[in-house]
C-alpha cells in the first residue's frame, strides 16, 4: 500500500492518551478476545492481536496464535504502524523489509507477513493497533482491510466506552469523598487531597497468582490501604470495580503521614506478592474544581509510571 508522510507524532500527548483509558496491564475480556478471532479468521492468518503501545512496550490486551503478554517496544512492528494514524501498515513480506529483517521476535515466530491497523482515539492519538500476523509472504484484499479497518475502530469504540463508565465512576467516587469530607470537618472544607493508586499489570498478577489468589490480594490492598486513613478528617477509600485501581480523598492538604503510610503498604504488596503499586497525589486548599485536582493526581501517577519504566 502507499504510505502517506508521518504525521506530527507527539509521544507525550501520545502517551496521556494511551494513560487515560487506564486499559495497559488490565484483565482479559470476551470482547477484545472476540476481536482478534474474527481478525485471524476474516485475514485468514494464524495470529492476531490487539496491542497497545506503552512507554518501552508492546502490551497485548489480546490475541491468538501467539504466547506472551507483551514484547519490548523497539522490536514492535505496531510501533512503525501506529506513526501513521489514518493508515493501515501492510508488509508483504517482513524479511525483504530493512526495519524488520533483522527483528529478534519475528524471526522467532516465524513472522512473515504484517497488516495492522491504528488505534486512534477521539482526540487523534494512536495508542496501539488491530494486527494480524502470517507465516508465510502475502497480501490482503480489500475486502479483508476493510474488515481489519472496521475492527480497529470497534476496538476504540470498546475503550473508550469503558474509560467513559470508568469516568463516571470516578466522578462518583470523588463526589461522594468530598462530601464526606466537608461533613466531618466542615471547618476544613475545601482544604483536601486526592490520591490515586494503581495496581500494575493486573492480568499477570492474575496469571500468575490465579483469579483467587488475585482477589485476596486485592482484598488485603483494600484493608490495608483503608487502616492508613483517618476517619475523623472525613477521609475515605474506594476501588473503581474490575480494576487495580484505588482512589482516596484525604480531609486535608496535609497529608504527608497519610501518604507514607500509602507507600509502606505498597513496598509490602511488593515484597509479599511482587505486586507493583503505584501513586499520584495532589491537594488544594482554595475552590479549585475536584476535576481539576484529580487530574493533577492522575498526571502525578502518570509520571510515577515513567519513572518506573
């Protein structure tokens, strides 16, 4: 296919994008699964995935065909593919390319053949693709890129679906934390904190402890975490269902005990089940919107996740 010039790639906007729909490292879903068997069988190839790429990552949320949750990111064809928003990459045949001939991994799988197209989201940024991989040179018809083009935007229409119902369950959280808050300290009100807490890469937790094993780690997270606050100063806890994530309102802007008690649970979830647990915090004092500071909680977790990787 004839490529059109890259577009203006901005990794940081880039990556905000990928962080918001809060998808990297989450469990498996029917859904996403039901994507890639259709993509492997309309394609008519052997592998298929969904992958997102993330800072020094390819992570699938899913495939066929293929073993492993994820790859490194200078070895990801989809890193090529997503320079291009609008176009679907399609090379014949990965061993006549000079980018791939020499890829580690796709010598490895045997890989031949590549077609996969963006995942682009509503503000323009591509945070991953629908690929489809074959052992054998080759190209689609163009009732087949079609059928890849419509699943992407299917895809996207699925995340960011549930980064909406995500939201709104935020929103809720967060609502209901500072009422909490200006009731049990109505002297202080206005004066409070939010912190985010997100358990990584919950599907490999999830592989390697079991579905169990991961709902007890969960539970002891949400107990421990709940035994750092002081509910006195209205401070509360709150789980967004099906994730690893954790949002607290703190009942004030003075939280640094708090937050050290936070941090103590989090070395021991890693040391105890080798779970990473990371934070963003923000706090405000004036009439700055709840909005406003879980955001700037959100880009300090983004930034703890940089400096992770």
């Amino acid at each position: 296919m004839t490529a059109s010039p890259t577009a203006t790639f901005d990794e940081a906007e880039r990556q905000r994008a990928l962080d918001a729909l809060h998808i990297v490292g989450s469990l498996p879903e029917p859904a996403y699964d039901d994507i890639v068997k259709v993509a492997a069988a309309v394609c008519g190839t052997p592998m298929a995935l969904v992958t997102l790429i993330d800072r020094d990552r390819q992570w699938f949320k899913a495939r066929t065909g293929l073993d492993g949750i994820q790859t490194e990111r200078n070895v990801a064809v989809c890193d090529h593919a997503i320079r291009q928003p609008t176009q679907l990459m399609e090379v014949g045949d990965l061993t006549q390319d000079a980018r791939f001939a020499d890829n580690p991994v796709l010598k490895d799988i045997g890989a031949r053949f590549y077609a996969g197209m963006p995942l682009v989201t509503e503000s323009g940024a591509a945070v991953g693709s629908v690929c489809v991989v074959d052992l054998n040179p080759r190209e689609l018809n163009s009732t087949q890129r079609e059928a890849l083009q419509a699943l992407a935007r299917l895809t996207m229409t699925l995340m960011e679906g549930r980064s909406r119902e995500r939201d709104q369950q935020v929103a809720s959280i967060l609502d209901h934390g500072v009422a909490e808050e200006a009731a049990a300290a109505p002297d202080a009100a206005g004066a409070y904190s939010v912190v985010i807490m997100e358990l990584q890469d919950l599907s490999e937790l999830a592989q390697r402890l079991g579905d169990r094993g991961l709902d007890r780690q969960l539970q002891q997270l949400d107990q421990a975490l709940e035994q750092c606050l002081q509910p006195d100063r209205g401070d509360s806890i709150n789980r967004v269902s099906g994730s690893g994530e954790f949002i607290a309102v703190l009942g004030s802007s003075d939280v640094e005990d708090t937050l050290t008690r936070f941090k103590q649970v989090a070395r021991e979830a890693n040391q105890n089940a080798g779970a990473t647990l990371l934070l963003g915090a923000a706090s405000t004092s004036t009439a700055e919107s709840t909005t406003a500071v879980f955001l700037r909680a959100d880009q300090a977790l983004s930034a703890a996740k940089d400096a992770l990787r």
